[in-house]
C-alpha cells in the first residue's frame, strides 16, 4: 500500500520530468489577481498530461475517447434501413397459407414468370405482400425459393410498359434490401443495382420512388455497397430529385439516402462525392419539411465528423450559419442534429471553431445547458468541453460567455454522462487557459465541484479531475495553501489519499505525486524512519529502496 499523507515517512519523488515537471514561472506575484501580465507560455500543455500535443490533438482525442460510444447509440436510432409495410388486413388468407404448404412458394416463383401479364403481377403482388408483412416477414423463405433474379428480372427495360409490375418488384426487393446484411448482398448479387439507377430515369413517380428506396437500403449496409452504388453513378441522377417538383414523401427518401450517402468513415466517401452532395445539402438545410431538414443536418454532422479536411469542406459549404440557427430549433430532433453537427467542427482546428464562435454559437448554450432533455445538456457540454480545448481566446469566449458557473454546477449535479462532459470541459481550461482563466474557475466554486468527482467508479473521470487539481496545483504559484485548504475543507484530500490503492497504475501514481508534493506537512518529513523510502513495484506496492521513482 502507497503511504497517506500522515504515514509519517520522509520519501524524496522522483517523476518522469517531461510530465510532470512545474514550469517555471514568477511565482512570487499573486494567483488571483486578475491584473498580472505574466502568462504561461503555451508550451505549458507539453509539461502537462497530454504532453506532445497541441489544442487541435487534444480535441481530437477528446473526441476518439468520449464520442464513439455516443455516436453508435445515436446511429442506432437513426434508421440505416427502412421497409415498407402494410397492414395486416391487406395480406390476405390466400397469400399467407403459401408458408404453409411448401408448394406455395413454387407456385409464386413459376406465375411470376407467366408470360401471361397479369398473372406475372399477381404471383410478384403476392411476394411482395409476404415481405410486406410487420411480423417477422419470410425473407429468407423466398430468397431460398430461387426468386431473386425473377423479381430483378421483372425491372428491366423490357418491361416499362408494365411500371406497375416494376413497382411490386422493386418493392418486394426494397423489403429484401432492408433486412441482414446477408440479405442485402443477395440483393446485390442478383444484379438488381444497375436496374434500379435505370429505374430513376423511369417516367413513373412512384417507380423512380420505389428505386430510390431501394438503393438507400443496399447503402445503408455500409461503405462496401454504398461505394459501389457511387462507382455505378448514383449521385446525379440522385440529386436531380431535388430539382425537380416530386411529393414530399419522395423528397424525404432523397435525404434519407443522402444521409447513408454520408455516415460511414471507414472509409469516408471520397472527396469528389462530398463536393456533389455539398450544394445539395446546403439547399436542404433551408427546407420547411422537420423530416427532409432532420436527415440534412445529421448528413451534415456525419460530413464534419471526418476531419478537418471534411470540416473545411461544410464551412466552405456556408451551411455554418444555419446550423448555428437551428440550435435554437424548436424540435428537439432538429436541435440535437445541429448541436452534433457544430459540435463535430469544433473538434477541428482553432481557426474552424472561431468559425462556429464567430456566428455566436456561445449564446444559443444557456438554453442548451439547462434544456429539459439530459442529451441535449450532455451535447452542449460536449461542444463547449472542445472550446475550451482551443486557444486562450476561445477557453475566455467561455468565461465571457458567462458559462463556467453552469458547467461547474452540472460538474457537481446532473446525470453522470453531462458531468463526465463537465470534468473534460473543466480540466481542459487548466490546459488552454492560463492563470487568470483558471483563477476565474476557482472563484466560481470549481475546486468542490472537482473534488466531488473523485470517488466516481468512472476511471476516466477521476483521471481526468486529478489531471485537472494537479495542473490548478501548479499553476497557483505562491496560493497554492489557498487551494490545497480548499480540497482539504471539501473532503477532496480523504479521496486523493485513498486513491493511492487505486487499481489503476496512472491514477495511484498521481494521487501519490499530488499528496507528496502538495500535503505533506514539517512534521511529517521529519517523523517516522528518514532513511526507509518508498519505491513502486509494477504492481503498485510500497517497496524499501535507497530512492524513489516509477518504474
């Protein structure tokens, strides 16, 4: 076990000096005055945790540690897929007993190969309906029946006299597409996507519809498909949609598509059809329509969250404006799009966040931060936790913004994802900001609010708080008895000592460094044995040695 601050024995600490050696600074002038014209050289972030890296590394790590868990759960309730179903009263007696005789199915697959018309239509009607049903439709049942390539067969050019029979199989195919990826690849595989781009010139609404639905499906699956769907020249066609007077319901499918066009980034689609697909959504994200405009900002947000090149890209797009616009959207879904989209730029560089800064993103965040829904809070925090992971400028836009008394409340009570945004948000101004920043925090309450995190079960919230003490500890110069009183009058010294048991090896070795170096008290450095000092094994255990350092 490491020894607490009153183990009584006199140990010398011997640290890794890149990380956290103190800069040099005039620490005889006063940590609280807020008139002082000595500043912290910005290589003060070298010395510090994240040392080697800049404020635009530091976002974006903050953004690889804490966002990928966010964004998958956000992605699963942003449908990659879609069928169309009916209600059960339409699939009637006649069409759902083929499940139960086995010749059902064959007697579909030879009609729909009738060359009698109108029994070709009825037995492909019948299959779609089977698939058209809400519970648990037969996909696999019928692909194993062998009619696949009938139904791809019925879209050909050979039969635009008959654009109703198009328009069942293309159906019957879209509810194929939407299901496995197993089951999107037989779609595929069929030869059924060169078809369908031939559909989208089709002079039928509903037929060009119905392709349209069917192809997001097939690029929903993921950027195999979705890059093969582009290579066979989806894009133009795709967007001469929205030139066109179509019926809105086509419209929201066109930006549905549009949205799996954008989401995936590994890889992210190319640079050439994200140029293409920019203008368009930057007419869209002016649209009246909640559904057209909600799935034109996610496209947005998936575009901004491929790095900086792709960030450039939107900014040079315009669309940064209205996107700071709708963050005071009065539908949710619309806020939380917008608040995603712009929070993803601001993980970019310091010149592309003041691009968001500069449209007064800052004052929409009072509202946000107190929202009645906890995501959007927790959104908010997130974005503001990447500007203050900028320059000095833009960690004071902040404080000047009036925002830090929030975020340290939040910090101390809200639900635990909104605080763990709070602890990077705050730790970060102890790495961008400087002493006046930081001063400002501590006069605000930051320091209990900080403390109060230290018993969180969360390893990376407590890494994250003691990385932030320790570098307010630093900083605080000839104050730093006002500060170590703080954390002791708070409760946070009892948690950083028995933080030193810590399983984790960083986390027990910075609450040693801080105990060492900031509470240990004249009487401590002289009692106990003076020559007994402690060493760390690899497994963190106090050992006898002639010295003291990590190993």
């Amino acid at each position: 076990m490491l020894p607490t601050r009153n183990s009584k024995l006199s140990s010398t600490l011997v640290i890794d000096s890149a990380l956290f050696d103190v800069l040099s600074t005039e620490k005889h002038r006063l940590f609280f005055g807020f008139t002082m014209s000595d500043h912290l050289n910005n290589t003060r972030i070298l010395h510090f945790k994240n040392k080697g890296r800049n404020a635009d590394e530091l976002r974006r790590r903050r953004t690889d540690i804490s966002f990928e868990l966010r964004k998958s759960k956000r992605e699963d309730t942003l449908s990659k897929k879609r069928s169309l179903h009916v209600q059960n009263v339409e699939i009637d007696e006649a069409t759902t007993s083929v499940l139960r005789d086995g010749s059902g199915l064959l007697m579909i697959l030879q009609n729909a190969q009738s060359p009698d018309p109108v029994v070709q239509l009825n037995a492909v009607q019948q299959a779609r309906k089977l698939l058209s049903s809400d519970r648990n439709p037969p996909i696999d049942d019928l692909i194993h029946s062998g009619i696949l390539p009938v139904l791809v067969n019925c879209l050909g050019p050979h039969n635009k006299s008959y654009p109703e029979l198009q328009f069942e199989a293309a159906w019957a195919l879209t509810n194929i597409a939407s299901g496995t990826s197993e089951q999107t690849k037989a779609v595929v595989h069929s030869g059924a996507v060169p078809l369908f781009l031939q559909l989208l010139q089709s002079p039928h609404m509903n037929v060009c519809e119905q392709a349209v639905w069917a192809l997001g499906n097939i690029i929903g699956d993921g950027p195999h498909f979705r890059d093969y769907c582009i290579e066979l020249g989806i894009i133009d066609p795709l967007l001469e949609f929205i030139k066109r007077e179509v019926p809105i319901g086509f419209l929201r499918n066109v930006a549905w598509v549009i949205v799996n066009l954008c989401r995936s980034k590994e890889p992210p689609p190319s640079t050439l059809t994200i140029s293409k697909l920019l203008p368009a959504l930057s007419v869209l994200v002016h649209h009246p329509d909640m559904s057209v405009l909600v799935d034109t900002v996610w496209a947005l947000s998936y575009l901004t969250d491929g790095g900086n090149d792709q960030i450039q890209m939107v900014i040079d797009a315009g669309v940064v404006p209205k996107l700071v616009q709708l963050l005071n959207h009065r539908e949710v879904k619309v806020q939380a799009a917008a608040l995603r989209a712009v929070g993803n730029i601001v993980t970019g560089s310091d010149e592309q966040t003041q691009v968001v800064l500069n449209c007064e993103a800052l004052s929409y965040m009072p509202e946000l931060l107190a929202h009645q829904k906890e995501k959007i809070n927790k959104e908010a925090v997130w974005f503001l936790s990447n500007i203050t992971a900028g320059n000095r400028e833009q960690v004071q836009a902040v404080i000047n913004a009036g925002l830090i008394p929030t975020i340290i409340k939040l910090l101390e009570k809200s639900d635990f994802a909104t605080q763990k945004e709070a602890a990077w948000a705050i730790s970060n101004v102890t790495i961008s900001g400087q002493r006046e920043e930081v001063a400002f925090m501590v006069s605000q309450g930051v320091i209990p609010a900080m403390c109060s995190q230290l018993n969180s079960r969360d390893v990376q919230v407590v890494q994250v708080i003691l990385d932030g003490l320790n570098n307010i500890l630093k900083m605080a110069g000839d104050e730093v008895e006002v500060i170590t009183q703080q954390i002791e009058d708070c409760g946070g010294l009892d948690h950083i000592e028995t933080l030193q048991t810590h399983e984790n090896e960083e986390i027990y070795k910075l609450a040693y460094e801080i105990l060492d170096k900031y509470f240990t008290d004249d009487e401590d450095l002289m009692g106990g044995n003076p020559t007994e000092i402690i060493s760390f094994d690899k497994c963190g255990h106090g050992l006898p040695s002639s010295h003291f350092e990590f190993k």
